[in-house]
C-alpha cells in the first residue's frame, strides 16, 4: 500500500496586540500559554464566525479584557503539531486603568504588560515580532473606527460590535456621511453608516489623499481607522 501525503486547509485563528500608552511609554500585552509559549492573545474561529468577532472573544477569554479592535496588523502562518494554522492580528487599544485578572485564563498562567522592545525579545514565534512591527506601523496612534456598508448583511451586528459600533445610520448622502466620519474621528467614537455606492464614492474623493476603494460587494464592508487630521487605514471585509 502507498500512503499518500496528508493534506488540510489551514486551522484559522484571531487575536490582537493590546496596547496602551504613547511614545515611550507604550506597552503591548503579551500572554504566557501552560506550554512554554509567550505570544499575543488569539484563538481558533469558531464555524461562521467571523475573524474580527474571533480576535475579540480570544482576546477576552485569554487575557480576560474587553476590546474594540483597531487597524488589522498582518496575518502569521506556522504549523502547530504538522497541521498549518493562520492567525489574523487587530491592533486594540485598552485603557490605562484597565487590568487583566492576575494569572490570565484557561490555557494562560501569566499575563505581562512589556514595552514593544523587551515583548519583542520574550516573544516565542518571529513572526509574532513582525506583527509587532506593523503595530508601529499600522496603529502608530489610537484612532476611531468607521464602518461603511452598502447593503446590510444579516450577519452584521458581531461585526459592528467588534468595532464599537452601534446600529448603523441609514441612507447617508455625501454631506451627511462626511459629517458622520469626522464627527467620529474628533470624538474618538466608533460609527457604521449605509451609503449608496455614489455617496461612498463621493467620500473617497473627499477623504483624499487617502483613496478608498468603494467597490464593495453584496455582503462587504469597508472599515476606515482615523484620527481628527487623517485616515490611517482602510480595509474591506465581507461577510
């Protein structure tokens, strides 16, 4: 009998860089697991769930802290026992007052707050130090999140929550979404609008030099992360 080669899609999985602080004062969470390995709060998905809603559950449930998520931070692929894994990074932002319960949780013994240098050195995978590297990069201050929707997909509320956001304001023209953006990113508080395709066209031009792409598909969304002066990002999900 030959024996072939064994073959698997990729286990998906979630989580953040937790962060709080500015300049030289900002620290990154890192977690410790029962079996050696130091790393940032994750999880596998679960069926249908959504990565966004993922990294915020296994956020919570590894380090025991409620978050919304900021700017995606890149994805890292290993094999953990032979089967490939994929792991999608969010930054979040925490406040400082927050702290994670002493010993972490579950499959966690220890949680530590380290300045990015010395998380980068206890850091156990080197791809998790390049994904520390794009929270300088990506998330280089804290930001607002906006959400931008064509049409309302069903599965959407999991979505807007991992984000901050409320129910979404309905049927924005481009003055009025303009207004719904930049009011978000003065208050640093996220928002969700529907738009037709004209009007989330005619905001990309405004919002220039940032150009977004309002391409989106049945069931796609556009997620903008800005401070009061600029977009930082954009990125497009579907559901």
């Amino acid at each position: 009998m030959h024996l072939g080669p064994s073959f698997s899609a990729p286990v998906t999985g979630a989580g953040a860089i937790l962060w709080r602080g500015t300049g030289n004062a900002r620290e990154v969470a890192v977690v410790h697991l029962r079996h050696g390995e130091w790393c940032f709060p994750k999880g596998r998905t679960a069926p249908g769930e959504h990565m966004v809603a993922a990294a915020v559950r296994a956020v919570s449930e590894r380090s025991g802290l409620s978050v919304r998520l900021g700017p995606w931070l890149g994805a890292t692929d290993y094999s953990e026992q032979g089967w490939p894994e994929h792991v999608d990074y969010f930054a979040a932002e925490v406040d400082p007052a927050a702290t994670c319960p002493s010993g972490g949780s579950g499959e966690v013994d220890d949680v530590l707050w380290l300045p990015p240098g010395r998380a980068a050195d206890a850091l156990s995978r080197p791809d998790d130090v390049r994904i520390l590297g794009e929270l300088r990069n990506r998330a280089p201050v804290s930001t607002s999140s906006v959400i931008l929707i064509r049409d309302r997909p069903v599965a959407a509320h999991s979505f807007l929550s991992a984000y901050g956001a409320g129910d979404p304001f309905p049927g924005a023209d481009p003055d009025g979404a303009l207004g719904i953006v930049e009011e978000s990113f003065a208050m640093g508080r996220p928002a969700a609008l529907c738009a037709e395709l004209g009007a989330l066209q005619e905001l990309s031009r405004r919002l220039s030099p940032v150009v977004v792409d309002a391409t989106i598909p049945a069931g796609g969304l556009l997620v903008m992360h800005g401070t009061p002066s600029r977009v930082v990002s954009v990125e497009r999900h579907l559901i």
